[in-house]
C-alpha cells in the first residue's frame, strides 16, 4: 500500500518511522511518504490559510494552496481507482477498527491534515468528484485535537498494522479487543507468577487449555459488559453460545 500525508508539521510524523510502521517501510511492505504542505506555496510568507468568510474567530486553510499540493501527490495515477483521500476532522465519521480495515483495503491513501480551523470545505467537494478517489472525513474520538496530524498517526498505525506481513503473529490480530470477536481483550499476565503479593489466575498456569479459553472468554465478555455495552449490542445473536449467556 501506498500512504502519503501532508501536513504543515512533517516532524509531527516522526513516529511513522519507529517500531513496526518504521519497519514495514524498510522492509518495503509499506510504502509511506510525508510532505510538507508549504513546499506548495507561492508567496515569500509561505501562507496556507487566511480569514473565513462569513467572519469568526480562526483562520481556514486555503483551497488553491491545498489544490496544487492534491493534485500534485494524486498525480496523473490513471489507475487512480482505490484511492482514498482521507481527511481527519472533528465533524468526520468516528474511525472504527471496521473503518481501518476498509482503508486497509484500498491501494493507496492520502491524509490531508489540517489546521487551524480547518481546509476550505471545496477542497473535499473537488476530490469527491475525482474519478477513482473516495473522500472520507474521519474523527478519531469525541474530543477536539489542534489538527489532523495525531488522527493521522493513529490511522496510519490502525491500518498498516493490518497490511499482510506487518504484525509478526497474524493470529494476534484475531483476539485482541475490537478484533474479529469484537469484544475487548480479556486480561493478560507474565513473570513473576506473583508480584506484589498478586498472584496470576490458577487457571492461566494449569495447562488445561479448554478452560484457558474458557476462562479468557469470560473475562473479555465481562469486560465489554461493563466498559462497552454497546459492543455487545453490536454483536449478532449467533457470536453467543450458550455458555457466553451464562457470564
Ligand atoms: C483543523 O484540523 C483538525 C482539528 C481538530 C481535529 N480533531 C480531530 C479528531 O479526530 O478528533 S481531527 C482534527 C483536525
């Protein structure tokens, strides 16, 4: 997959080249790339944004300035199809692990990040009617950041880790929480078998799998009771067994 994001920040983009989407890039299982949004301006300030019309308080971020830089990072890709231009805001679709997985789906994505009071709202318009790309406005929590550049990180993470190759042990995808089973994660422990005077669960050093399954379905079931009742709300009537019924 490829992914560029552009931003007035690059550096906040940093992290993109630590741990395992650092390695993914080096290993060539990721193709990712950061530009900074300025080397697109024409003027000696290097100006993206200015006042809004219609008045209050902030600035927006220019369309034309945003236009060359899309258009430029888009390029004349004919086979543009599979192309999503994302674009983190807080008025965008709350980012899920499902919408992860779509957006690990596609062959290519651009992040737009803005700032300020955010881009021009024509730039999202224009790229909508772009044959082969989807724009998708997507918030990563009930909260307002300064700029889209920390949902992007998150986006980038949540997806790339998904990309064939990139998570060492697959099967790790499968349990953890929002995963396939969409519940959250039961509980996990290592070494020292007790620390603090906290023991580890009997049934996690017993060797007994089946109960060890049994055991951490129950615990990842009584967790998302209690934490996130509307996962499983979520869930279909047939994800339950009989057994699950009876946590
Ligand atoms: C101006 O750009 C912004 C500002 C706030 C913001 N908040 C987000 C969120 O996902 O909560 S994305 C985002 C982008």
């Amino acid at each position: 997959m490829r992914i560029d994001v552009l931003t007035i920040f690059p550096d906040y983009l940093a992290p993109l080249e630590l741990s395992l989407v650092g390695k993914a890039r080096q290993s060539g299982l990721l193709d990712l790339a950061v530009h900074d949004l300025r080397a697109w301006t024409t003027d000696r300030h290097r100006t993206v944004d200015d006042t809004p019309f219609g008045g209050g308080a902030g600035m927006v971020m220019r369309p034309d300035v945003w236009g060359t830089a899309l258009d430029t990072v888009l390029g004349d890709d004919a086979d543009g199809d599979g192309t999503v231009l994302l674009v983190p805001s807080p008025a965008g679709e709350v980012f899920t692990q499902r919408t992860a997985e779509e957006l690990a789906g596609a062959r290519r994505l651009v992040l737009a990040c803005g700032r300020y009071e955010g881009i021009d709202a024509r730039v999202a318009e224009h790229y909508a009617t772009r044959p082969g790309v989807t724009v998708r406005e997507v918030s990563i929590g009930d909260y307002v950041l300064n700029g889209g550049e920390v949902a992007a990180l998150v986006v980038v993470e949540a997806v790339a880790r998904l990309l064939p190759g990139v998570v060492g042990n697959p099967e790790s995808l499968v349990e953890e929480s929002h995963g396939a089973a969409g519940l959250l994660e039961y509980p996990v422990y290592t070494k020292p078998p007790a620390w603090r005077d906290l023991p580890v669960p009997e049934v996690l050093t017993s060797g007994h799998h089946a109960k060890v399954t049994r055991w951490r379905r129950d615990r990842a079931l009584e967790r998302t009771a209690a934490r996130r009742p509307d996962l499983l709300e979520r869930l279909a009537p047939e994800a339950l067994d009989r057994e699950d019924r009876r946590v």
